[in-house]
C-alpha cells in the first residue's frame, strides 16, 4: 500500500484550470463585461464538482490522519522511537496538507457566494477577477528522492507491528472467553 494515496482520476480535469469568475463587490464599471445566468450557472456547477473533490480528499486527510494518529500511539507504546519519529513527520504532513486543501474549500465557497450574488442580479452588472488556481497535486504528501525504500521499510514495520498487536488482543480475547 502506498502511503496516502488517494482516488486518481476524480474530478481532476475541473482541477487543473484557472477560472475567472464573477464576484458581487459593488462596482458596476462598465469596464467589466457581464455574466448571463447561463454562464453563472456553468460556472456554479463546475465550483460545486471542485467543492465536492476538496471535500472527499478532505475526508481522505483526515482517515489517513487517524491511521497514523494510532501508529504514532502504537510505535510510542512500543518504545519505537525512530518509527514514533516518522509517523510524526507523515502525520504533520498531512496535517499541514489538509489545511491546504481546507483553504482552497473555503476560497471555492466564497467564489460560489460571489457567484450567486452576481448572477442574482438579473445577469450581473460586472464581474471581477476573483481567481483561484486549482491544480492537480500529488495525493501523497511531499517526498523527498530517495524516499521510497523508506516508506516501504516504514510500512513494512507498522505492518508488522499492528499485526502483533491485533494477535495479542486476540489472545487476550481467547482468553477471556476461555476463562484464563
């Protein structure tokens, strides 16, 4: 398994294109060109295919966050303290990505609300640059050359780890029903 890889090939054409889209700042110059209820509402619902992405790889962060919250407690429990160590830098990686991608989500919502502004004035009077690139990233947090043979070494020992551990609870289980 590689680590955080995620769904490819979700939505990912609507998020490698910049958009220009209209916004409600009060300006009516005629500098700026209109947008129709039409194109308002194209615009809307490729925001809404990009809101729904940001949402499930969100949900995607935040499962791989649990996954190795736990390996973080298992390699301490263990006293692994060269494996706690890594599970802390993978954790704060996706860490730090979800709080990328829960900025592009929130700058998405405000094009939407801008969106629905301008067109709720019966086509828009103006429009204004309100920009947001949305690229294609890597689903797995940075990686330095070189990384692999560690991220395999690393899944590898985790593997090994929870698989004992998941023996020992069995055990105990057992016992427990055996009444030892």
């Amino acid at each position: 398994e590689t680590i955080g890889t995620g769904d490819p090939g979700t939505a990912e054409s609507a998020r490698q294109t910049r958009r220009k889209l209209p916004a409600s700042d009060g300006d009516s110059s005629p500098s700026r060109p209109s947008i129709s209820k039409a194109e308002a509402k194209e615009q809307l619902a490729e925001l809404i295919l990009i809101e729904r992405d940001l949402e499930r790889r969100l949900d995607e962060l935040e499962r791989e966050q649990d996954r190795w919250r736990k390996r973080l407690d298992l390699a301490r429990d263990w006293n692994e303290d060269d494996l706690a160590e890594e599970a802390e830098d993978v954790l704060r990686e996706y860490l730090d990505e979800a709080e990328e991608v829960e900025a592009e989500l929130q700058d998405i919502r405000r094009q939407k609300t801008k969106l629905k502004r301008a067109a709720g004035r019966g086509g828009g009077t103006g429009a204004v640059s309100s920009s947001s690139e949305h690229t294609d990233r890597d689903r797995s947090p940075s990686r330095r050359d070189g990384d692999e043979t560690r991220s395999s070494d690393l899944e590898e020992r985790f593997a090994d780890m929870e698989i004992e551990r998941d023996l020992d609870d069995l055990r105990d289980r057992i016992d427990d029903e055996m009444g030892e």
